[in-house]
C-alpha cells in the first residue's frame, strides 16, 4: 500500500529530529569542534541521509540554539510576574534554573557556542542577551526579596554572579562525569541557601 504524503512528511520530520537530537549529544560531548560524520554515526543514519535533512553542521548548531531559547527554562516571564511575592517568585525562578541543567545537553552547547572562536557571532550574540536578561530577572527578584526580608542581605549582583557560578559548575561536573553527575544531582534547596536570610536562633532572640 502507498504511503500517503501525510505519512511520508511524518516520516521526514522524525528522521530530521532524530538527527537534531543526535546532534546535540554529540555537541554535549565532543564541542562544536564535532563533524557531521560524528551525527550520522550517533544518529545511526549514512552521511548522505544527514545532510539530506540537513545542509551543514552549522545549520544543525544554529537550530540546536534556537530551540534551547525558546524551551520552557529559559522564559523568564512565569517567575517574574506570577502572583506571589519576590521570595516566592524567586525560588520559582532558581528551581527551574537549577532542574534544567539535570538534562544539560543544551546549556552545554550554549556554553560552547560562548566559548568557541568558530562559533558564528550572531549566535554568541543571542547567548549573552538570554543570559544577561536570565542575570537581570534574578537580580530583580533578589532585591526586592532584600526589600521583604526574605532574601539574605549582600551586594545583589555578587549574589548573582554566585548563583550563576553553581550553575557553570554543573556544566562541567555534568561534561566530566555524566553519571556521576546524573546520581549526585544536587536539590534546588541547596542553592536557595545561598539566597536565604540569617534566621536569629531561639537562644539569641531570649538573650
């Protein structure tokens, strides 16, 4: 029975995706300094068929950026302007920073595209922008927690620059050591600490 042009364009759509997806373990593992022969391999697919669906390496990077900026974990909008207040919001906005690096594939080529001298400068260009606004939103929530109380006291962008550096750190452990990474992946609440007022104990507060 033929297939139907419905059937054959579903066909292709998984075939490309099977590659994107690929693709982007490899990227996780080898850089961008990784080949298309390195995708059809991991795709299990012949060099050909890779560039059938795909005109180059490049392209692949590019459209691996894209989908990253536009996942769920990097819109900024539910944690800055749900209701509730700045504390509230702002460990909304730390949680899903820190449980998006349990599946790190995409924030490792993010930090590739950074950190390559081959990656196209429009797509560095992106990068900073999401993470300067991703820097700018928790800043906010930081100090109007300050204004609440229920963020700790401290320069608000050193704050910041720690939070951000747990998260690099990730990337590396994740890069380095996979499943150890996957076994050890720390709580959220762990980074919250860092944020967390100093609480008076019971004994200072009868003293």
């Amino acid at each position: 029975m033929p297939r139907t042009e419905e059937v054959k364009q579903r066909l292709r759509d998984e075939q490309r995706a099977k590659i994107l997806e690929a693709a982007k373990r490899v990227f996780a593992r080898k850089g961008l300094t990784a080949t298309m022969d390195d995708i059809a391999a991991e795709a299990v697919v012949s060099h050909g068929l890779a560039y059938h669906y795909w005109a180059s390496k490049e392209a692949i990077v590019s459209e691996l950026v894209t989908q990253a900026l536009r996942s769920p974990a990097a819109d900024l909008h539910p944690p800055l302007h749900t209701p509730g207040t700045p504390g509230e919001r702002l460990k909304s906005l730390v949680r899903g920073f820190v449980e998006s690096r349990r599946h790190p594939e995409f924030y490792l080529l993010l930090d590739q595209v950074l950190r390559s001298p081959d990656a196209p400068e429009e797509l560095r260009t992106l990068v900073r922008q999401r993470s300067k606004q991703m820097q700018e939103g928790l800043r906010h929530l930081i100090v109007e927690g300050q204004a609440t109380g229920e963020v700790a006291a401290g320069d608000p962008d050193q704050l910041v620059r720690a939070i951000f550096a747990c998260g690099d750190g990730l990337l590396r452990w994740a890069h380095h050591d996979p499943d150890d990474f996957q076994e050890h992946f720390p709580d959220a609440d762990i980074f919250l600490r860092i944020l967390a007022p100093e609480r008076t104990s019971i004994k200072e507060e009868m003293e």
